[in-house]
C-alpha cells in the first residue's frame, strides 16, 4: 500500500491523503488550505489527475476536509464520494456556503484592484462557483456507520463514529490479497469523549497503520462541566451589567452545542430565561439536519427528545432568518444571548453584532472556538484598546472573554487514549493535522510512553507500506 500525504502534513488545514492499493486509487479527504501560509497550495493542480481516482472517502464536511471537493468535480472527478448519511446532508450547505465566499472574495478582490489601478499577479475568479459547488451532491454515496461496504474485491471500508461533528467518522480501510491481508485505519478528526449532543468516538483494535490527527496533541482541555459553568457564569454577570452576550459561532456543531448547553443552564434555573437569538440561517439549516439524524445523537440527547425537551427549542430561543429580523435585535431594550457566524468574525452577521455591543462596557464579547491568527476574532482576542470594523475604528470597551473547553478536538489525554486501544502487533503510526512542534511532541510521548513507531510526515511525504499481515 501506498500512501502520499498531500495535506493537513505539520500544519492543521487541506487533509488529503492518497491511497493506493489491491489495484485502487483512492483519496481520504479533499480539503481546502486554510491557513494564510498555504492558500497558494488550493490553486496548484492535483498531484494526480482526478480522473484517474476511483474514490473519495469523506470524513467529515468541515471544510479543511471537504472544501477542494468542487475543484476535483471540476478538474475530471467523476466516480463515488462515500460518507456517513448525516454528512451527506450537511456537505451541500457547507460547499455552497464556501462557494458564495470564494465568489464574494473573487468579486471584492476585483473591485478593489480596479480602485487601485493594480494588474492582479492572479485572475479575479473564484476558486470555484455555487454551480461547481452543486455538482458534488450527485456523486456523494451514504454509507451507514459500521456497516462493511466493498468498494471491490477484496477492498472494504467502514466508518466508525469519530465524535467530533455531526456525520464524524473515523475510516478503516481492509484489503485482502490471496491469504494476505492488511488493514488502514485513518482518525479523522476525533472529538472529546463525554461531551453533550453526539456519540463519543469509538476506538479500533487492530491495524497495520494509522494516521491520526494531532491538533491538541500538546494540551489537555477544562472538564466538560465547568466549561458550561463559565458560560453560565459570563452570562449571569452580564445580565447583572444590563448588557448582550455576543457569541461568534461556527454554524456547524458549535451552534448546536451552545444551545444544549443555554437550554440546560436555563432549564435548570442556572441563569435567569432570557432572549436567545440565533442568527445564521446556515446554522438554522444545520440544526434541521441535526433533528433529521438523531441516530447520531448520545443518549443524553436523544432521552431529553422523547421527553419532550428538544435543546434545540426552549423558553426564549428565538432563530432569526431575514436581515429586518437580524437588526431588530439591536433595538432590543433588555439583555439577550446573540449567536451569529461567523465563528472567527471573519465575515456574515456577526459583524453587525460586534459595532453594536462593542464599545458598550456592559456586553460581553464571549469566543468558544479557535480564533485563526490574522482574523478579527483572534485581534478581539488581544483586547487592543481600538479595533476596525467595516473600515471604522471601534473603541473596545465591551469585556472580552473565551472559554477554551468547548473544543470539538480530543486533547493530548484523548489522543494517546484512543490510540492506547490497539493491540499487538501494534499499527505504525503517522501524526498529521497538527503544527509540526506539536505533532512531534506528541510523537515523542507515544515512542517513550507506548512504544510506538511513529512518523510525522512532511507535505507531498510518501510512504510505501507492505502486506505484512496474515488473518
Ligand atoms: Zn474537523
């Protein structure tokens, strides 16, 4: 088996590994670079011609993972992507969302080089288009959790919940080849275990490799229960100061989460009722798809449905769709929850939200996800005494807060846990999705505390397995 790292290789954005193997040519992830240093990498050709691949497995739709689906359709892609069902539907809200970007980015970029008198080194056009975006759909095949589905003879994969978003999988790969056989199992992302709404991730016993991610590979997180008792704590006092909560949230899973977490503080009388927006209609639309899989659901969650408390309707949630709703909020006399995307404050609604509250010393700025150097979120992160918004300096006097626990990553306690379930003989390792220090720290620890062959690959980085294993 082959296998050639094309992303998410030292750094944290563009998962994309090339398998080949038992006569099949097959992609795990297609993701988009994210990261300032890497965006040129979204505009090289594909390694290998898209045409030539039989298959796409699709671990999860976060964009870092799914977003170069489009270019691969483009550029000759034509055969099956396989995914979880709930990820089929969320992928063509994810794409089309991430194409009208790319068109918005292409068309300002534009303008402004127009205004400047500029020759741009690039064209203006987008990455790729809301119709590039939509031809993706017609090739996604849903493949249900544990089931083992062939891809071909004596080729199969499963996938198996990774806990991380909603649809979430972690991917075994099994190929047969007379009596040998041999056995791939690929992390994805992996969620934290014990968090509220989706299942924990399941663990794997036996492989001949692995790859696994490592974003938090170097920290451990706060326990799930004070993480909601900081939430409601940042809420009580602002409500106490007469001011807004204002969360940037991401549409998918964070959203969800944090009306778990605001239904529970409410029902159990832990902060006072009070409005609650949520205005996103992406999010809105990724709430639909959450109460359409609830077999993805932890038990937790699917017990509070059949009782009647859905976390996603309760005293005062109110989701906003048009733009006349989303500025009513402002005109609100008394103190409110507002959650809008997007997470990073990068662009969307939330922009809005912040000229409103944040020169008011009584609302609280509160971020419950990772703020990306370069972005408004992480510069609010800062608390510089200004900060533009819309091209005007604002005066920050709202308070600032982040709460660090809500992560959807497994920290490094999860990490080595998960990978502690493999029995001898134990799978070589690979350590992706993770910055190149803490993915060699990490595979620092699990040489010495678990005896572990373990590489970190670099970009473009292949590695030639061989059948080894006899069932
Ligand atoms: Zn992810």
């Amino acid at each position: 088996m082959k296998i050639h790292f094309l992303g998410a290789s030292q750094q944290v954005t563009g998962s994309c590994y090339l398998i080949e193997a038992a006569g099949v040519r097959l992609l795990v992830d297609c993701g988009l670079f994210q990261e300032r240093a890497y965006l040129e990498r979204n505009w090289a050709p594909f390694p290998v011609p898209p045409e030539s691949l039989d298959f796409v497995l699709l671990t999860h739709v976060h964009l870092d993972h799914s977003g170069l689906l489009p270019k691969l359709v483009r550029e000759g892609f034509r055969n099956r992507i396989l995914t979880t069902p709930a990820s089929a539907d969320l992928l063509p809200i994810v794409l089309l969302d991430s194409a009208q970007i790319q068109e918005e980015d292409a068309a300002q970029k534009k303008k402004r080089h127009r205004k400047e008198g500029r020759r741009p080194r690039h064209p203006e056009v987008p990455l790729y288009t809301t119709a590039e975006a939509e031809r993706v759909n017609r090739l996604v095949k849903r493949v249900p959790y544990e089931k083992r589905f062939a891809l071909r003879k004596g080729v199969a994969v499963r996938f198996r919940e990774a806990g991380h978003i909603l649809g979430s999988a972690s991917i075994e790969l099994s190929l047969k080849e007379g009596r040998r056989s041999f056995r791939a199992v690929f992390s994805g992302d992996l969620g934290q275990w014990k968090k509220p709404l989706i299942r924990d991730p399941e663990v794997f016993k036996q492989a001949q490799t692995v790859v696994m991610e490592s974003t938090y590979g170097d920290r451990d997180h706060d326990a799930p229960a004070d993480t909601e008792t900081s939430l409601g704590r940042i809420i009580k006092e602002t409500v106490s100061a007469g001011g807004n909560i204002v969360i940037p949230v991401f549409a998918v899973e964070r959203a969800q989460e944090m009306m778990f977490h605001l239904s529970r503080l409410i029902r159990q009388g832990r902060i006072p009722r009070l409005p609650v927006f949520l205005d996103s209609p992406m999010a809105t639309d990724v709430t639909d798809v959450f109460l359409r899989h609830q077999e993805c659901l932890d038990k937790e969650t699917t017990g509070l449905f059949r009782s009647g408390q859905s976390p996603f309707q309760f005293a005062g949630l109110r989701y906003v769709r048009t733009q006349a709703e989303s500025k009513a909020i402002n005109g609100l006399r008394q103190p409110a929850v507002i959650m809008a995307g997007s997470g990073m404050c990068t662009g969307g609604r939330i922009k809005h939200h912040l000229v409103h509250n944040i020169s008011r010393p009584e609302s609280t700025i509160l971020f419950v996800g990772y703020q990306a150097v370069g972005t408004l979120g992480r510069q609010i992160t800062a608390r510089p005494p200004e900060v533009r918004i819309f091209g005007q300096p604002r005066p920050l006097r709202a308070r600032v807060e982040q709460i660090h626990g809500f992560s959807g990553h497994a920290d490094r306690g999860g990490l080595m846990d998960w990978v502690g379930h493999f029995r001898p003989p134990l799978p070589v390792l690979f350590l992706t999705h993770g910055e190149k220090e803490v993915a060699l720290g990490l595979a620092r620890s699990l040489r010495e505390e678990r005896n572990l062959d373990v590489n970190v690959p670099g970009y473009q980085d292949l590695y030639e397995l061989k059948f080894s294993f006899n069932s």
